[in-house]
C-alpha cells in the first residue's frame, strides 16, 4: 500500500506550497459533474479544480497588515503547521486518544480544505477526524486551546494590549450611544475604569448577553485581577481563583436575579424565576469560560506550549482514578456511567443469547426448508438460556472509598436483569442490607444516594472493621449464600487493625459460586500499612484493583 | 485506501453553503455539522454520526440527500443483519429453475453455470445498490451499531474503497462517491477499522438558540414568544439528571402539542401537565414535575407527584 506515503508527501508538499495544490489530486477527474455550479469553472477541462485557495481568501480576507504577515507565514511556512500539528498529535496521543497513522493523514488532508483562519473549522476539521469518541471531545478541546491558542485573530497576543483596549473602548462607545448618556461621562477607557464601572459594564453586558463585550470584559478583568506575572510558578487555577473572587460572580448572578424580579410587570412565578435563573447562569459560565480561555491564553504565551499541555493534561473520563477525582471529574464519572451500564447490558444480552449453539430445532427447520421446496437447507437451533448468577455486593462505604462503592452499586444495579437476584450490602464497622432501597425504583442515581444517608452501618466509632462487619454479614444472612451465589466484596482492606475474621471469606468461598474482591486502591499499595488484602484474597477466586470506570467495566464483563 | 475514487466535481461550495442549503430544506446545521458535511464531500470519506436518540442523525441524511438531489438508499441496521440482507444474495430459487429448465433443451453444464451466476440472477440489497447506481445516490446506514462486531467487517470494503467483491462476479466499483453516512445510538463501542475509515461527528443537543430556530422552522404557526419558551423550558430540563432528556423531536411534539391547546404562556401547570410529551420515563416526569414547581410549598411537590400518576404510560 503506497497511497498512505503518496498522501503523506502531497500534505507535506501542500503544505510547503499554497494549499491550492490540494485540489490538484482531488480535482484529477473525468467529465461528471452534478450540481456543481462554481462560477467561472469550466468543466471537463484539464485546468478545472475546485481550489481550497480560493475558498481561503474568499472566507476571510486579511484586515490589517499584522494579520495578512501572519497568515502569511502560516500559508508560506506551512511546515510550522505541519509540525505543530504533529506535536499536537503527540500530545493527543500522550493524554491517552488513540490516533492512528491513517488518521493523523485524513488530518492533514482535511486542513487542507478549509480555510485556516476560521478557528471553528480547523477545530472541527481536527476533531472529526482525529477524535472517534465522543467523551473524548473534552480532552481534544482542551489539548487544542493549548495548542493553538496564540494562532487566530482575535487571539493574537502581540499589541494585544492596544487592540483589546480598542475593542474595548468601541464597544464601550457603541454601549453609550445606545444608552444616550445614561453611563456618566467618564465611560471608562480600559485601566481608567474603576472597578465599580467595571462591575456596572459586567451587569450591563450580561443583562444584555452581548458576547463581544463579555469577552473584551473577561480579558480586561484577567488583566486587572489575576496579577500574572511572567515565570511566576502558580497553576492557572490560582489566577482563577483571584480574578472571581474580585468578580464576585455570584453576587452578580443575585443582583440579575433581582432585576430581572423588578422588571417583570407582575412577580414571576416560580418556572419563571427558574428559567431566568437558567438563563442568566448560562451567560455566566459563558463568562467564566471566557476567563479561563483568556488566562491560559497569557499561560501559553508564558511558558510555551508543551509546558502547559502537560501541566493541565486531564485523564479520560474512564481512566479517572475513583479515590481521587476531583467534584468536576465526579459529575463527568456520573454522566459516564448510564451510557456506560446501557452498552453494558446490551454486550452482555447478545452475549447470554450468542453463546453457544444448542440442539436442533426440528420444527423451525422444517418451518424454514418450506422456501427451498422442504429441502432443509439451513438447520436451526435451540438456543439454550443458561442460568443467570445470583449477586450478592458488600461494599465497605467509608470516607476513603464510598465514591467507589457508589459506581459499582449503580453498574450492578444497572445491569440487573442481567442477574437472577442483586442483593446490596453496605458496611463500616456495622452493616446493614440496603437491597430495598433499590427496589421499586426506577432511579437508581437516587437509590444510591440514599444508601448513603439511610444505611445503618455505624456500629461503634465510624471506622472501617471489617471483620466485624463480615462476623455479622456472616451471622445474619450466610444462611442465603448458596451455590448459585456470587460475592462481590468492595473495599480497600484497611482494617484500621481490627481483627480480620478472614475465616468468614473462607466460609464464603466454600458455599458460594465464586467470591471476587474488587480494590480500588492501585495495586502497589495493597499489604502496607493498614491493608490486608492479602489475608482475605488468600480465600477468594479472585481480586482485581478497581481504580476506574475502564477496569470496572472490564470486570463485570467477565462476571456474567 | 485514503484515495477518494475519482471525486466527480464537488457537491458543495464552501461551509457556509452547505449550511444554507440545508437550511432550505428545515434543517438547521450548526457549523460543526455543516464543516463534516463539506469535510466528506471533499476528502471522499464516509461520516460516522453519533449521538443521543432523537437529535436529527437520520434527518441529516435525508436533508443532505434532498439538497444534493441524491437518492437516498437506506440500511436499516438490526441483530442479525448479514450480507444476503445487506450485500448482495444470489436468488437461488431463480437459480433452480433456470437449471430445471435448461434439463430439457441438453445445454452444456458449462453454459448453465455460466448462466446462473450473472447479473440477471443477482439480487441487489442495499449496499451494492448504492454502489452500482448511476445516478447520484446518498447512503445511509442507519443505528450501525446495532449489527454484531463481525459484521461490521462486511461494511469495511464500501467504506474504504468504495466496492464489493463478489466470488463469481468479480469486484463491484462505484461509479462514483457516493455520501456515506452512519449512524450510531452508541450502545455498544464501535471497532476501530470502522471508525478509522470515517468522519466522526458528534450531534447533541442544539443550544438555545438553534433549537428555538428549529421549532420556528417545524411547526408552523408557532409565535417567536412561544418557541422561546419551550426551548428555554426543554433547556433547563435538560439539566436535570435524567434517564432520557427530551430530544428535539419531542420538543417539536411538545411545540405542536402546545400550539394545538392553543397556549399562550406556557406556566408551570401546563408545563407538568403536558410534561409526558417530553418525557418518556414516569421516575423523569416525577423528577421534572418537582424541580419546575421548586420555589413552591412542599405540598405543592406532594401535589405534583400525585397528579403526575394520570399520566403514566402503559409500558
């Protein structure tokens, strides 16, 4: 196969050239032509191509002498771009997107066809054919902010200062005259403004939802409260902090509320107030967004590109650690989850009716020889149903880690009918059955939270005992542990040096199907300090660390 | 294998065309949407498109079908779909009787087996069709992902080269490109060889203002005011937590539906009482019914979840 190098030489060559050499290749063609109308193109005739140039001047032709030197350089010195683009694959690969070669080359050939300078498009055009999944957009996006942040118009941070403040200053203008005077004289120009003007212009232009004002805001507001300084060793997260806090933006967010209540001509019924509020908190993450494009804007522009794709380099959705995610990376994992259980469920169904090929079926293959003249040319056969596990979860849903409690409650859960009978169990140092809480429900995000809050499982001081806690698993319900039975047991072992009652797993394993030990702590932990999986995994079929949605996923898969 | 087969002149111009020429047929492409669109068109690659039921990925293909003046041919996806279904099948019952006939006139084996296995015995499904028309076609390859692992392997060969290969006729080409599109509802992960070969476009829920613009556009006789509300309504219970969040075809029943009763205003009361329209799952409605009627009493929630009983759907 020589076509992947001949299309790698003809984006290198492109490249290098304008890229209306890019339709040399995709306008070699005989005479069909449908609805192509271009203007001026003539068709069948050795010359006749559809030229991407064209379509890049005519897109968005150079306003000011900086920008036309700039495109300049992207057009002419197209090995940057090449070159660029190839770092930001590498850095797309290092945070875990599987790219391939072939795609790495649509890539190339895609950015050929559509102009350079619309962001949008090039964004798009890297994405569609880069990023195959769709909880993957969030990683590209940021991968690309960073790479390309300095790149584009509105973006350029030389004499950025000026031109913001021109901005600024228009639409400040623009504002004034349409308010006749309303804003005293002064108007502020950029810095002169004092914060209080600021905060006016900030209401104004959300009341408003006037975008261009919003973003000339944001960068004004960077500017005056985040106190970057060049080299300076704070993450970009520090600035955000400062610049909000100054903001206060959820004071704004009340005093919107509160306008809006006073313009409405009656009072606002409570879907109203909600939708305002929706509304209003829409335009407010819109700023935020803003603000945080802007600071790692000025960060690249600081430290360089391969600093800062490193630094704010955020794992997958499933390659989020479970004991560690932060509350934003807690609601991805959440969001993660249904779409998750339903492909789940639907691998495991075709699997269950795919498995194996059963007796034959005398009646519906005589039924289905009818269309050959009764010659039995396709046999069918009885699929068999084989039986369905029974589960038993006991998951230890202390502090450290009840967050991973929760995902496998709800996957197993999920998953159920995939299961004869789900029986949930939950622990500290007591424990307490919580397969109700689960039942005749539909919800089981709800279900889940309230095991949280309505399990009894506090038994002497809140702290993890496990062998207590399976004395009287043991006690209680070991009498329902029988051979179809599969335990799952959830926790990270640390007995907080508590005496192990292993014997109970041992007991367990003897009567149940199978006993799997799900940890989520990373395995190289596992026997230090507190930890004594080692004692209980000595009696069980199995244990797997189980640290995120991508292992635990694999695990339920092989438990059915 | 990236190598579009002869590209015939280019369906369309530029982006922004593409976006409104969609536009003229009601479908209101936001520019990610418009780019892939020109992306496949240019580069001769299939687009995979992905997202949650109900948002428009069938509708896509008809709408760029309709502008390009392209006949649409449709697979359906569904388990069990194989290549007699989707490929080609040779029709054997023909096949018989042309044997059983020929019997009689002593023809050579040689000729009846050359005769059998022509054109004329060749059952065209969907896939081949659109690579044998002449005429402009579009291929849309509906919920792709509903067909097992293995016969995604079928469809490899059309989306990369654009040809089938049959054993005893030898290998199809398209006479020309035609737009290939998938869909995918996501449930299950697709293998890599299909999504290496296509475009990848993500369609979720449209923002505020787009899916104003297309309720403006569907239901006809809608007032601006109106349509306003119901996309800020559907948005803000879209933010819930939901099991299935209200896809734009069940705004636009809602908008009609509102139309019909002929409101006006739309308040909290007729917001729950038609709330069934939006929502499928009696735990959602529940859910919805609560949240819209938050700043009231409690016994206004109590309320809300006894009245949210009359609705209830059988199933």
């Amino acid at each position: 196969m020589g076509e992947p190098g001949d299309v790698d030489g003809n984006g290198r060559g492109d490249a290098a050239s304008p890229p209306g050499a890019g339709g040399a290749d995709a306008g070699i063609t005989a005479g069909r032509h449908r609805q192509h109308a271009a203007a001026g193109t003539v068709p069948g005739t050795e010359g006749r191509r559809v030229d991407p140039g064209a379509d890049v001047a005519a897109a968005a032709r150079p306003r000011t002498v900086d920008e036309a030197n700039q495109r300049l350089t992207e057009l002419g010195a197209g090995v940057a771009l090449t070159e660029l683009l190839s770092g930001f694959i590498v850095e797309l690969r290092t945070a875990g997107l599987p790219v391939s070669l072939t795609e790495n080359l649509d890539a190339m050939a895609a950015i050929q066809h559509i102009p350079l300078d619309d962001r949008d498009a090039f964004k798009y055009a890297l994405g569609a054919t880069l990023v195959k999944n769709a909880s993957h957009w969030r990683v590209f996006e940021t991968v690309f902010e960073v790479y390309f942040s300095l790149r584009g118009r509105e973006f350029a941070l030389t004499d950025e200062q000026a031109e913001a403040m021109g901005d600024l200053d228009d639409l400040l203008s623009e504002m004034q005259s349409d308010q006749q005077g309303e804003q005293q004289g002064a108007g502020g120009v950029g810095d002169s403004m004092t914060p209080e003007e600021l905060a006016e212009m900030l209401m104004r232009a959300l009341s408003q939802n006037n975008e261009a004002m919003l973003k000339a805001l944001a960068r004004q507001a960077v500017r005056r409260y985040a106190g970057m300084e060049p080299g300076r060793p704070v993450g970009g997260t520090y600035y955000l902090y400062r610049t909000l806090r100054n903001l206060d933006l959820d004071g704004v967010m009340d005093k919107l509320m509160q306008q809006a209540r006073e313009q409405a001509p009656e009072p606002l019924t409570p879907l109203e107030e909600r939708l305002e509020h929706d509304e209003y908190e829409a335009r407010v993450d819109q700023l935020r967004k803003e603000i945080e494009a802007e600071i790692r804007r000025r960060l690249v522009a600081d430290r360089g590109v391969e600093a800062m794709a490193r630094t704010l380099r955020k794992p997958l959705p499933e390659d989020v650690d479970f004991m560690h995610a932060s509350r934003e990376e807690m609601a991805s994992l959440r969001k993660a989850i249904y779409p998750l259980t339903r492909k789940l469920a639907v691998r495991l169904a075709r699997k269950r009716r795919h498995g194996r090929k059963g007796p034959l079926d005398f009646r519906s293959t005589v039924r289905h020889s009818l269309s050959t003249g009764g010659v039995p040319i396709e046999p069918r056969f009885r699929y068999p149903r084989p039986s369905k596990p029974e589960i038993f979860v006991v998951a230890d849903i202390s502090g450290s880690v009840a967050s991973f409690a929760r995902f496998t409650l709800h996957l197993v859960y999920a998953i159920s009918n995939q299961f004869s009978k789900v029986r949930a169990f939950v622990f500290i140092d007591g424990i307490d059955e919580v397969t109700r809480l689960f039942e005749g429900t539909e919800d089981i995000g709800e279900a889940v939270h309230r095991v949280n809050t309505e399990a009894d499982v506090i038994w002497v001081d809140g702290h993890s005992d496990y062998g207590h806690a399976f004395e009287v698993f043991w006690q209680r319900y070991g009498k329902d542990v029988g051979p179809k039975t599969t335990v799952l047991l959830l926790g990270d072992a640390r007995n907080n040096y508590h005496a192990t009652q292993s014997w109970v797993v041992k007991e367990m394993q003897h009567r149940a199907r199978h006993v799997y030990w799900l940890n989520p702590e990373p395995r190289s932990y596992w026997d230090t300090g507190d930890s004594i999986i080692g004692e209980y995994a000595t009696h069980c079929d199995g244990v797997f660390e189980c640290r995120n949605l991508r292992q635990l996923e694999r695990f339920v898969d092989h438990l059915v | 294998m990236t190598d579009p087969a002869s590209p015939d002149s280019h369906r369309f111009e530029s982006v922004p065309a593409v976006r409104e020429s969609l536009a003229k047929v009601d479908y209101l492409a936001d520019d990610g949407i418009a780019g892939i669109v020109y992306l496949a068109d240019r580069l001769g690659k299939p687009v995979l498109v992905e997202g949650p039921a109900g948002t428009g990925k069938t509708q896509l293909a008809k709408s760029v079908a309709e502008i390009s003046g392209a006949r649409l041919i449709r697979l359906q996806c569904y388990e069990g779909l194989d290549e007699s279904k989707a490929l080609y099948e040779w029709n054997y019952k023909k096949q018989l009787l042309r044997i059983q006939a020929q019997r009689n006139d002593g023809a050579t084996w040689d000729d009846v087996e050359e005769d059998i296995f022509s054109d004329e015995f060749l059952l065209t499904r969907p896939l081949l069709e659109a690579i044998r028309a002449e005429d402009p076609v579009v291929l849309l390859i509906d919920e792709v992902d509903r067909v097992e692992v293995e016969t995604e392997a079928l469809l490899l060969e059309i989306l990369s080269d654009y040809q089938v290969s049959i054993p005893e006729l030898g290998t199809v080409t398209a006479n020309q490109v035609p737009l290939v599109f998938l869909t995918s509802n996501n449930t299950r992960e697709l293998s890599e060889a299909l999504k290496r070969r296509c475009l990848f476009l993500h369609v979720d829920y449209p923002d505020l203002d787009r899916e104003r613009e297309i309720v403006l556009s569907k239901v006809p006789g809608i007032t601006e005011n109106l349509a306003d509300q119901v996309a800020r309504i559907v948005r803000s219970i879209r933010q819930l937590e939901l099991k299935k969040p209200p896809s734009v075809s069940e705004t636009l029943d809602w908008a009609r539906t509102l139309l019909l009763l002929g409101v006006e205003q739309v308040d909290a009361a007729t917001a729950t009482g038609t709330a069934n329209i939006l929502l499928k799952y009696q735990s959602d409605i529940a859910r919805a019914t609560k949240e819209l009627e938050q700043d009231s009493t409690l016994g206004g929630d109590a309320a809300g979840a006894g009245a949210a009983k009359p609705w209830q759907r059988n199933g």
